[in-house]
C-alpha cells in the first residue's frame, strides 16, 4: 500500500508558499527601495532645474571665489585684511568658535550659580535668582544685544589714562580691556612634564581608591591626582628645557610625510573605512546572536548592514577618485609636524606662560587699545553678554529642576549620616541630578552656538557678518550660504556628539 501523505507533503508545502506579491518581507524591501529611488530621482530633478535656471539667469554658483582677493577689511579676528575669500570666511568660523567656547563656558558656570541661588534658603538670594530668570529668558535676545551695545557705545571716550582700574582694566565706548595671560616659547616642552604628572596622577588615585576600598578611611584620591599634576606643572617650570630633543621627533615625521607619495593615505582611509564597517557589522551580528548561537535578523536588521556596507564602499570610492584628499591630509599633516618641531626648536631659557598688561596707544589723533591686553570689542562684547546672560537663564532653570528631580529621602539621609549641606550637594545631590540636568543643557549649547548668528546686528565679525560681506562683494550668495549651513551643523553635530558621550557614561545601567 503506497503512503501518499507522505508523497504529497512537498507539494503541500509548495502550494502553501506565499506569493511573491503578498509576501511582507518582499513588499517592505519594495517599498524602501522605490521611496530611495525617488527621493534621489526628485533630488536630480531639482538640482538639474535650479543649475538650468541659475545658467539662465547669469548666477554662478562656483566656489572659486574661495581662491580670490575679496577686496574687503574686517573689525576683528585673526586677519584683518584676509588675502582670499576662504580666508575671509575663515577668519568669520574662527570668531564665531571663540565665542561659542567662551559663551558655553561662562554661561555653564552662571548657570549653576542662579539655579543653586532659586533653591537658596535665603530669601533675597531666592529672589534674586527669580528675577534673573523671568526677566532675562522673556527678553528676545537680540533685543538684549542692542541693549548692551547701546550701553557699551555710551560709556565715556577712550583716553591715554582710563579707569576704572588704570593700568589693569580699561572700560570706555572702544570696548573692554584687561590683562592678558598667554603661553609661550616653552609652554609645548612644560606640557610634556604636565602630561607625565597626569599619568602618574591616574596611577596614585587609583592606588588611593584602591586604599579607601580596603580600609574604609578617608584618602582623597582626587584631591591627590591634582596634587600631583599641580607638583608635577610647578617643577615643569624649572625643567621643562629638557624636552627640547622632541622637535627632532616631529621634523622626522614632517619629513616622512613628504615623502610619502599619494596612494599611501588612499590605502590608509580605505581600510579604516573597510574596517570601521566591518567591525560595526560583526559587532551588531555578535549582539543579535543568542547563547546557543543562533542568529535573528528582521527586515530593519539587515537594512542597516546593506547601509553600512555601501557606506563603507563609497567612502573607499570617493577617497580612491578624490585625490585632492589624500594630498590635502599629506600636506597638512607636514605643515602640523613643522609648526610642532618650531615649537619645541626655542631658547631653553623661554618661560611657559607669559602675561601683559592692557595698554594704550595714540598714532594719530585718537587713543586706541594696543595689543598687549586681552581686548573685548564693543561687538565682541554686546554679543557674549547677550549670549552668556540669556542662555545662564535657562541652565539655571535646567539646574534647579535637576536638583528638584533628586528623591528628597536622599539629602535626608545624607544629612543623618553627618554630612553637611555643602557635602550633600556636592557628593549626593548634584551627580544624581548631573542625568537630568545635561540633556536639555546640552540643548542650550546647540542654542548659544547657533544664536552668536544674530551678532550681524551689533557688528561683530562672526561667521554671518563675515559670509554677508563677502557675498555682496562676489555675488556668490548660494555657495556661501551652503558654507553657512554646513558650518553650524558641523558645529552642531560636534557639541551632540559631545555631550551624549557624557550622556550615556552617566546614564544607570539597570540589569
């Protein structure tokens, strides 16, 4: 007798196979492939029509005024009288950097001090806080830069004798000037010492760490890290003309990179991006895998594998068809090791740091600030106030609602063990509320960095004002505005990086 169930089975499981238009696998690929196609179909189409009618209208859309004299001057900034337009715009990226940094740096630190002060027992503290809260983050900013600058241009003229501190600080309607601390000749040599006290440091923390995990006592294995570095910088200061010899280093490397020819960081930048992309696709296969082995993959998973790996593949195409790269990371990196071998290459008796008080000069009939001291312009100025005062308002209200977040029970204990309020703060409170308090500050930052664009309306040559100019002199309006957005998310996507770096080492890892 034939077994015909057994015979039949594969035409079973044949006829009961999903068609290929009804599969949900084959229609979701489908799906994102065609999307894909005519997002970069409509791109094409669009480009085409606006290079078509730009051609039209006589607008060039080249980059070469980059390569040209832009016929311009500029208030401030590393150069003044820029040779060519990429340097003109560089000399914009340089002011506009300087004062994101000095901007998030000081509005940080404000921005603790008021939100610790809105949560202060002392009433006039409290209020004080309060008031500099509601006032500032409901005033537009650009509003409160007129201001300063309206405040700034009225102080009294500058003259050879001016207060309100003489020969230490300056205030007048040219701006604010103060002493100037700077390094030096031999600041690269005194690093070195630096550098190796902080090595030591990291080993004698541990080793404290390690003594306070043991025996439970006190050692204060932070406070002798720095200890450390600070021995390790003051006796730099007498020995640092002993690192000299590393200058000789860096020529060798200068020297080395040129000789090398092209096709060597072509063969280096390919394999890393070969190799970054394959380390990312073993990684995320190693953490699909199950215990026994087995390896689970949906639609998405390997969406982002095929990505990966033709990521990969055009990064090697461009390097491999861009030359103009490889030669550019060559030339760069020589004219980095040279500076550096000048740097160490000074008289052994050159000091670390060096400082200068603010002076003023007289060439023609009107007194100026000379360049000894650290000069703040009254753009310079009206911008950074305006930018530090308003985002500190809203860090402080960051600050304060991180604290708040912390359980309540946890400062009641800390204080029934003894600890004093200060301790409290600074050793239960504030990492606690350091998760909460840095997501929506490092949104602040992204908003001070992108905020110093209104400084066009004071004057100050930031990254705007700079491209404006240089747009009026060459008609150039689309390529300079495509290195402005190019610019600020770059910056962006830096400061993101940054700080969800510090995001998820301070994030609770939960088993």
């Amino acid at each position: 007798m034939t077994d015909t169930s057994t015979s039949s089975s594969p035409r079973i499981a044949a006829s009961a196979r999903t068609p290929l238009w009804r599969d949900v696998v084959i229609l979701k690929w489908v799906a994102q492939v065609s999307l894909l196609i005519v997002v970069l179909s409509t791109m094409w189409f669009l480009a085409n029509q606006a290079g078509d009618n730009l051609r039209a209208r006589n607008i060039s859309t080249g980059f070469d005024f980059l390569n040209r004299p832009p016929d311009i001057q500029l208030s401030e900034g590393i150069d003044t009288k820029p040779a060519t337009g990429g340097r003109a715009l560089w000399v914009g990226m340089v002011n506009t950097m300087r004062m994101a940094v000095a901007g998030i740096f000081f509005a940080t630190i404000l921005g603790v001090i008021v939100g610790l002060a809105r949560l202060s027992d002392n009433w006039l503290v409290r209020r004080l806080g309060s008031i500099w809260v509601e006032t500032l983050r409901n005033v537009p900013l650009l509003v409160q830069m007129i201001f300063y600058f309206s405040v700034l241009t009225s102080l009294p003229r500058l003259g050879l004798v001016a207060g309100p501190i003489n020969g230490w600080l300056h205030i007048s309607n040219k701006g604010i000037s103060m002493p100037r601390v700077f390094i030096s000749d031999g600041f690269y040599q005194w690093l070195i010492v630096v550098l190796i006290g902080a090595v030591a440091a990291h080993y004698i923390r541990r080793h404290r760490t390690r003594l306070h995990d043991e025996t439970g006592a006190q050692t204060a294995p932070t406070l002798w890290a720095l200890g450390t570095i600070a021995l390790f910088a003051l006796v730099g200061l007498f020995i640092h003309p002993v690192f000299s010899w590393v200058g000789g280093i860096f020529g060798a490397i200068a020297d080395l990179l040129d000789s090398l020819p092209i096709i060597v960081p072509q063969v280096l930048l390919c394999a890393v991006a070969l190799g970054a992309g394959t380390r990312w696709i073993l990684r995320f296969l190693s953490a699909h895998r199950s215990v026994r082995g087995h390896l689970s993959l949906s639609d998405d998973d390997w969406f982002r594998i095929i990505f990966i790996a033709l990521a990969s593949l055009v990064v090697v195409f461009v390097v491999v068809r861009w030359t103009g790269l490889s030669s550019w990371i060559l030339n760069s990196g020589r004219d980095l090791f040279g500076v550096m071998e000048a740097k160490f290459n000074v008289d052994g008796a050159a000091r670390p740091f060096d400082a200068m008080l603010p002076d003023i000069v007289q060439k023609g009939k009107f007194p100026n600030y000379g360049k000894n001291g650290l000069t703040m312009s009254i753009g310079f100025a009206a911008v950074f106030f305006g930018v530090v005062f308003y985002t500190s308002a809203f860090i402080g209200e960051n600050v304060r609602g991180g604290i708040l977040a912390v359980p309540k029970g946890q400062t009641e204990a800390a204080l029934a063990v003894g600890l004093t309020r200060g301790q409290t703060l600074r050793r239960v409170v504030l990492p606690q509320a350091f998760r909460v308090i840095l997501p929506p500050t490092g949104n602040q930052f992204l908003n001070l960095t992108k905020n110093t664009s209104l400084a066009i309306a004071v004057g100050y040559s930031d990254m705007v004002q700079v491209g404006t100019t240089v747009f009026n002199q060459t008609g150039k309006t689309l390529p300079v505005v495509a290195i402005w957005m190019l610019f600020y998310l770059s910056c962006s996507l830096t400061l993101s990086v940054i700080v969800n770096w510090f995001n998820v080492r301070t994030q609770l890892v939960e088993r």
